[in-house]
C-alpha cells in the first residue's frame, strides 16, 4: 500500500476529507507508534567511523534514536572489539583522569553535543568511552532509527506499506478517529483492528525474522 492508496482508504473508512496536515499526522503518529512496539529488521541502521587518539567523545548520527551494538576495530584492520554499554558516572569513577589513555572498553550516552563560547545545546547526542582511546580506532555502531515517514518519501512507499500495510492502516485509522471524536463503539472496533495486526507484526518482527528452523525448529501446531 503506498501513500495515495493509504490516504484514499482512511478517507473511505472514516467517510471523512482531512487536510492533508491532519492526514499526514494520522498517519506519522501510527508509525511511531508501530516503531516503538516492533523492532522489526528494517529500523536498524548501520555505520562506521573512526575514533581519534585522546578524544573520548564520538557524535551520534543525525537520526540516532538508541543503541544495538558499538564495537572497535584497530585502523589497520582486525578482531572486533564490542564494547560494554555504561552509565557517564561509571565511565568518570572508572577513568577519572580523561588523560589516561587505553583500548575503549565501555561506552554511554553522554548527552546533546555543544559548541562555541557561550555554549550552545545541539540536537545531536554525544557518546563518551572509557578509557579514552590511545590510538586512532574504526568503530561500528548498529543503531536504531525511524525511516523516512511514507508521508515524505518521494516514492510514496515504505518497508511497513509494502509488507504490513494493515497495521499501518488501523494505526491511521485510530489517530484519525480520535481526532474526530468518533463514536466508542468504532472507536474499540478499529483499536480492536489494530492490536490484531500489532500481533501479526509482532510475530513476523520479533518472532519469524529472529530464528530460523535450524536453530530453532519448525513451528508445529499441537495435535489435539
């Protein structure tokens, strides 16, 4: 289902014409919803970067929403390395003396970046590693994102229209009917809607992409 076929259906099901601002936040507001609930493949990113001799903080990317892995390999290639998730008060009592340099064990997230005198808070969060690196690393992060919304992709397509349109559809359709204060009875109809296409989404992003029948066996259904 792409963007136009997704408008033209909650405006079918809620006999309804939104303003397509309203219509887009329906819509946006569904997928967060969905993204915070799922954590289906397709909301992992992958980059890599390099860390620098005697800077204990590496900037996150623009759209960094939470971690899944950070690990470090030495610049002339090798093992990785994957570092230990902490809090900034343990990584300070471990290595108080930023000077002190080693081999990153641990990381955490420090808080927004700052810049220039007066200081000014930037968007962006910071990593802080402990210890501070003696050398110059590549370093991998495996992060969590929110794609492109299906509201601003030039295509009009996305991962969830194109492979689980009708948890997309049932979000909009709960975001739009409470925005028109519509009756309770179909309000718990579509929320009824929706949490039986969460569940489908559920099994398919937290269940089937996460195992094979190698590891884990194939499904089978009791016999009674």
């Amino acid at each position: 289902m792409n963007y136009s076929e997704l408008v033209a259906a909650i405006t079918s099901y809620t006999e309804n014409q939104f303003a397509t601002v309203d219509m887009n936040t329906f819509i946006s507001q569904a997928e967060q919803r969905i993204y915070n609930t799922i954590q289906f493949p397709s909301l992992r990113r992958n980059v890599t970067g390099t860390l620098t001799a005697n800077q204990k903080y590496l900037a996150c990317p623009d759209d960094f929403l939470s971690v899944y892995s950070m690990a470090i390999f030495p610049a002339a290639g090798g093992a990785y390395t994957y570092l230990l998730d902490k809090d900034v008060n343990f990584i300070r009592e471990a290595y108080p003396n930023p000077t002190s340099t080693g081999q990153p064990k641990y990381y955490a997230l420090f808080g927004p970046s700052t810049n220039s005198s007066p200081i000014v808070i930037l968007n962006e969060l910071t990593f802080i590693l402990g210890p501070t690196p003696n050398t110059t690393y590549n370093v991998e992060l495996h992060y969590f994102f929110y794609p492109e919304s299906i509201t601003t992709v030039a295509s009009g397509q996305t991962w969830l229209g194109d492979n689980f349109d009708t948890v997309l559809l049932y979000g909009s359709l709960v975001e739009a009917y409470t925005y028109m204060k519509g009756e309770t009875d179909m309000m718990q109809l579509y929320e009824g809607k929706y949490k039986e296409a969460l569940t489908l989404a559920k099994r398919l992003g937290d269940g089937l992409e996460r195992q094979d029948a190698y590891r884990s066996g194939q499904y089978r259904q009791p016999v009674t």
